[in-house]
C-alpha cells in the first residue's frame, strides 16, 4: 500500500533559510515542499492554492507576519492545513502568540533535521507538537522576570484566580486529570508524564483526551496555553 507523502508549505523571508529546509526534508521521502513563500500575506496566497497538509511558518516577516498568518489560516474554513510554527525564539512571548494563533505545533530553527521531520509527521497525522526546552525556557523567563507570563492577558500571572468560566470547566476534571494538565503545561511528553506519575503511557493519552474534551479544547498544545492563561499552574 502506497502512501501519500505529506504535503508542506515552507515559509520565511530568507530563501537561504527556506531552500535549505526544503533540501532537508526533500531527502525523506514522505514530504513534499509543494510551495514556498517568504512573507505572511504569500503564505496565505500560496497555502489556498496548494492546500498543503502542513505550513511550516515563521514568526518575523514583513507585512502581517507569521502569527497572523497563523490566525488568518487557522480561522479559513477553506484550508485544512495544520501549523507548525518555526522560530530561533528571540522573543519568550511568540510561544503563546502562537498557540493563541491556532498553531499545532511549536519548535526552534536549531531543531535537529530529523526532529522537524518527525514534528511534521505527527502533525500531519492530526496529533500537535510542543517542544519541551521551548515550553521550559518560557517558564524559567518569566520567573526570571518576576512571575509574570509573556503572552497572557493583561495582569495575568502564575496563580491568578482562573475566570468563572474556567473554572467551571476545570472543575470537571478529577484530581488526577489536572495532575496531568499541570504536567502537559511543563512541556513533559506523555513518556515523561507516565514516568512522573508512576502510570503506563496508555493511562496518560486517556487522561489528556479527557483533559481536552473537558475543557473543550483542540490538542495539548492549546491545554499548554489555556493551562497558563487561567493561572492553573504557579510559575514558581
């Protein structure tokens, strides 16, 4: 049985950065670089006329950028791609922008080669991705800075008393569940997660679809910013 590669929009406004990506994944054999682009209004143009399964999107560049372009990609009932959102991270903030943009995943430009490619499989196959150093380094920033955390709302910090509406949701999850919340929003995988909660792998994916349907979000990566958001986890 044949299957289809994974079809990928690359975009950043250097064609250096871009065509060494595309050389990169190229060479896997199961992804395709079916268009390039090098500025958020192009990438948008390019994705509804390539309908890729994954964008991979850089942060700064001319124009919109590549957090609205998330936004504007993500809220179009008209694409199906997913977003996997690349950056060297020079603003701690960008993390959380881009969860709160929609994307489905999240790493570094140092990332290894196959790091990125096994990142965009799991994205494509409907899963998200959050790097664990990306979603450390953000906490340890903000307790650096003094509690408060990059991206969330005005006067939000770690430990703020969560909305009523959060907290009617939250208050559906069983003790163990937001153990697990508490954990994803660490950055643990589900591995490190089992192994912090003495429990199989297989226990820690139900608790996680049990935290995201209770809480009525999309994948991990939105219980990451929801978690941080609603002050449901202190910084330190």
């Amino acid at each position: 049985m044949t299957v289809d590669p994974v079809r990928l929009v690359l975009v950043d406004d250097h064609a250096l950065m871009r065509e060494g990506i595309r050389t990169i994944l190229q060479l896997q054999g199961d992804l395709d670089v079916v268009g390039q682009a090098g500025s958020g209004e192009e990438a948008i143009e390019v994705v509804r006329r390539e309908r890729p399964d994954v964008v991979c999107m850089d942060v700064e560049m001319p124009g919109i950028g590549g957090l609205e372009a998330t936004r504007r990609l993500v809220a179009d009932p008209d694409v199906d791609a997913r977003v996997l959102v690349l950056t060297t991270f020079d603003r701690e903030d960008y993390l959380l922008a881009a969860l709160s943009a929609g994307a489905s995943g999240f790493l570094l430009k140092n990332s290894r080669p196959e790091q990125l490619a096994e990142g965009i499989r799991t994205i494509a196959a409907g899963d998200s991705l959050l790097s664990p150093e990306v979603t450390r380094a953000v906490i340890e920033r903000a307790v650096a800075g003094g509690g408060t955390l990059p991206g969330a709302a005005e006067g939000a910090t770690g430990g703020a008393s969560p909305s009523a509406e959060a907290s009617a949701a939250v208050g559906t999850l069983t003790e163990r569940e937001l153990e697990v919340l508490a954990l994803l929003a660490q950055g643990l995988s589900n591995e490190e997660i089992a192994g912090r909660m003495f429990v199989g792998r297989a226990t820690v994916k139900t608790h996680v679809s049990n935290v995201l349907m209770k809480l009525a979000l999309r994948d991990r990566v939105q219980a990451v910013a929801f978690a941080y958001r609603h002050g449901l986890v202190e910084l330190g």
